[in-house]
C-alpha cells in the first residue's frame, strides 16, 4: 500500500535544492523543541562541555591540544562546520567533520585517530559544528566536489532495501505525513551530532543515515564510508538555507 | 563523570532560587543487552545530594526508572553567601562532584 | 525490551493504529500494596500534588516531568519527600527527592523512563507525617521506523 502511493517523477527532480527546506526540529513535538531550545535541558551540550575539555587537553606524541594551534575555538571554528563535508587539499579525498579532525590529529598531532562513534570523536565533533550554531549550512558545489554531489544524488533517489524505498520517497514525497505516530521530517543533517531520545545518547549523521538503511532494510554502509560521506555532502547542499543547530535533540 | 550546573550567582536573601544539574551518565537499567546478547549491568546513579554551605538541600535516591544523562531542578532559599556543592554516586561506587559560589545580599 | 517494543511496532502496524492499548491503571490491590511499603500503612489522601507531564509521550526513554506541592514551605509546614511511582515499570519506585523549609518551593522537575502506558503517581509526606498523592495519565508513543543503527 504505501509503495503504491510513491513514485513517479523520482528521477525527474533535478534540483539539488529545496525550494523552502523545514529543518527536523519543525516537525518535532513540544516537548523535543523546548529541550533543544533550553540550552541546560539539552542534554547534547553534556557532549559539547567533553568535546571543550578534550580541545583544551594535549593528545598524542606531540602532546599538543587542538587550542595549541587553533586557540579559541569560539572564533576559529565559527562557521567551519556550516562548509563541511569537503575536499580535504593534501589528500583530494571528501572529509566531513569527523575525517577533518581525524586528519588533524595524525597530521598535527601525532595522535591516533578517534574510532567513528567513539565518545571522544562525538565530543570534538560535537563542540567543533556547535561553534557554527546559528550559521547558514555553505557547502558550495565545484570542479572538486561534483563527483561526490552527483554520486550522493543517485544514492538519494537510488530505491534499495526490502523496503524498495530511496531516499526522496519519505524524506521529499511524503514529508509532513504521519507514519504512525511519527511526522515524516525531510531528512536534514543540520543538527547532527543530535541527542536522540531513542538512543539516549548523543551521534553522529551516520549512526542516523545507517539507522534508515536499517528501517528500510538494506545493507548499512560503515561509518566514515564513502557512500555515506557523498550523501552527507548531498543533503548538505539539499539543505541550503537551514541552519547549524548542533547539538540538536530529535526523537 | 561529567556535569554541567547551574546556580546563579547572586540572590536577595530570602529569594527562592533554582538549581539544575544535568549529568552524562547511561544510567543502565539492567534490562539491557549489548551487541553480542549479555546483559549489562545495572548501574545508575543512585543518590545525589546538594549541599548548601554545608547544609543538606536536596537529595535524591534514584533507580532505572531515571531517564539516561540525568536532569534535575530544583530550589532552596537564599540565605547567606557561600557555596552549592553536589555530590552524586552510581552503582559502580563512580563519584563526582560540583561546585558553584553564590553571592547574596540584604 | 527491545522484542517487546517491536512486537508492539508490529501489533500497531497490522492494526493500523498507533497504539497497542488505552492507558491501563494497576489493579487496587498491587497500588495499595505498593503505597503501603512506602507510607509503612499511614493514609494516602488525594490532592495538594500536581504531576505535570504530557499526555502523549514522545518517547519513552525521556518522559519530561514536573512535580509541585501546594505547601508554604516554612519550619512548620513543609514538604519532606516526593516519591515518583510508575507501577507499569519493571521497577516502580523512580526515585524518592528529599526535600525542607529550606527549599523555599516543593517543586522538581527532571525526566523519568515509562515502560508502558500508565498513570503515573507522586506521593508527598509532609512535616506533620500524612501523605499526598496525586498522578497523571501517560501514553508512550513510538518512532514508526525500526532502530538498528
């Protein structure tokens, strides 16, 4: 029944923009927009303190912190989540926040780098997008990027799963619907790392995307992998004119 | 154990001020299993007390009926100038602590 | 839990609604039972406790709540505990939050796990020894879309 409502015009849709993007926190309840909004109650700012600390805290052989080089955080990381994911010069690979900080700690700080999900890369990462809270997502499209914008369009639209749904099936065609008891939202990354009733913890924008390959019952792609970075880098550019809400609070 | 607090910093006398904590904390039910089945522990944060220049405000004997990263809030009377102090334990005997000073005037 | 919560997500599917049941209260018995290991058999009146939370819960796992006490709050007549019940959890007792005259407001706010849909309680002694108790009905809702992340 529900496939029988979707389709058509799925790969018609070129535009990689939303005319009018709703970010998550517009479909929430009362209660989850009062928790976000209470900077005390939102229990992902307990993520962005760690993610201070551990900026301020020496790592690795060359027993610098991240504030060795970057110092105050409140200006120098204002704003750089907003441009995230993108093409890391040195290597030409894509990175989003986690890879980038990743990067530093081998490049710079002679660290190893942070497990995907681990407290610690979901602290920094957390405490680093939060600098940029406010701020209008500003992935830009290039020479450099394109290949990935156009590889995390086809997984967009791309139906997979037991489910046979894409992407754009619920998160486009029938955002604002109810599923349940559950307001279908259009997908957006702008709060991730977000604090999920549901996990009770704070995590990333891939444990959410590997959360919907699950729902739909297809195979999850590793976190940090390239199909999941393209998508992030997708639906970042999808979600041009919301802004960074990090650390936000979703069911 | 990370903790964040809030006290404000001054108060009249006699005011009625509020007080928040919010603390990380998984606060394990028991009933929960792990990726490969086991069971993990029980541990939550059991008791919590919030002391008042060394005066016994609030107190809390919590079990897994808890939420996860706990939140509480609650309120004492401005009386003197001193310090908030909160001390909490889990059940794996972890403790922590804040602190905060606050001011009151006449 | 997990089993439990899908076979409810399923259940609810093939139903096509969104709940499994209405909001059940606890047999009398197993409620006075209860009361009676906490009060030690002292009278529960009704009244003088306000539980505020909402009726349709997001999610189980972070109910948020807030309990107030009609009580002056002074050295003669205050609130000395609230204790959270909700007998539908494996574990009743919630928490017990000790209070004084020294709190100057009997009034607690924090965020509490429900298993199930259920009326939930708070029972508060005063100085002078009686109990109050007054409680609100609570339904648990779901995400539609299973977690496996």
């Amino acid at each position: 029944m529900f496939a029988a409502t979707l389709g058509g015009g799925v790969f018609a849709a070129e535009a990689q923009r939303l005319p009018a993007p709703k970010s998550g926190i517009a479909y929430a309840g009362a209660d989850i927009r009062a928790m976000q909004a209470d900077d005390f109650a939102n229990p992902g700012m307990l993520w962005v303190a760690r993610g201070e600390k551990l900026w301020n805290t020496a790592a690795g052989r060359s027993n610098k912190s991240c504030a060795a080089c970057h110092r105050d955080a409140a200006s120098s990381m204002k704003g750089i989540a907003a441009g995230y994911p993108r093409i890391d010069v040195a290597s030409g690979k894509l990175v989003n926040i986690e890879g980038r900080i990743n990067r530093c700690r081998e490049r710079n700080q002679s660290a190893d780098p942070l497990q995907y999900e681990s407290e610690e890369l979901l602290a920094l990462t957390a405490y680093v997008a939060h600098q940029s809270r406010g701020m209008p997502l500003a992935v830009t499209a290039d020479a450099a990027n394109r290949p990935h914008l156009e590889r995390g369009r086809e997984i967009y639209y791309r139906r997979q799963g037991q489910m046979n749904l894409a992407c754009v099936n619920c998160h486009e065609q029938n955002a604002g619907r109810k599923l349940l008891a559950e307001t279908i939202s259009e997908g957006h990354g702008n709060a991730y790392p977000a604090y999920r009733l549901e996990w009770q913890a704070t995590g990333s924008l891939h444990r959410r995307l590997r959360a919907c390959y699950y729902g739909v019952r297809a195979v999850m792609p590793a976190y940090g992998s390239d199909e999941l970075l393209d998508l992030e880098l997708y639906l970042a550019r999808r979600a041009a004119g919301l802004t960074v809400e990090t650390p936000g609070v979703r069911r | 154990m990370l903790a964040r607090i809030e006290v404000p910093r001054q108060a009249r006398r006699g005011e009625i001020i509020l007080l928040r904590i919010a603390i990380q904390h998984p606060m394990e039910t028991g009933y929960r299993p792990d990726n490969f089945g086991r069971r993990i522990a029980k541990n939550v944060i059991n008791n919590l007390v919030c002391r008042y220049n060394g005066v016994e405000v609030f107190r809390a004997e919590m079990g897994s009926g808890m939420s996860a990263n706990p939140l509480l809030q609650f309120h004492a009377l401005a009386e003197a100038s001193g310090e908030f102090v909160f001390e909490w334990v889990d059940d794996s005997g972890e403790r922590g602590s804040e602190r905060a000073a606050i001011t009151v005037s006449a | 839990m997990a089993t439990r919560r899908r076979f409810l997500f399923t259940l609810s599917a093939l139903a096509g609604i969104t709940l499994a049941g209405g909001v059940r209260a606890q047999a009398p018995a197993e409620r006075e039972a209860l009361l009676r290991q906490i009060t030690g058999g002292a009278a529960v009146r009704p009244g003088r406790v306000t539980f505020d939370t909402p009726e349709l819960a997001d999610n189980g796992h972070a109910v948020p709540v807030r309990i107030a006490v009609d009580s002056p709050m002074t050295a003669a007549d205050h609130v000395r505990s609230i204790t959270v019940i909700a007998e539908r959890n494996p574990r009743p007792i919630v928490a017990k939050f000790t209070l004084g005259a020294y709190s100057g407001r009997a009034q607690v706010v924090t965020r509490i796990r429900l298993a199930d849909n259920q009326e939930v309680l708070a029972l508060a002694q005063m100085s002078d020894g009686s109990y109050w108790m007054g409680g609100a009905r609570v339904v648990v809702t779901e995400l539609a879309c299973l977690e496996g992340g």
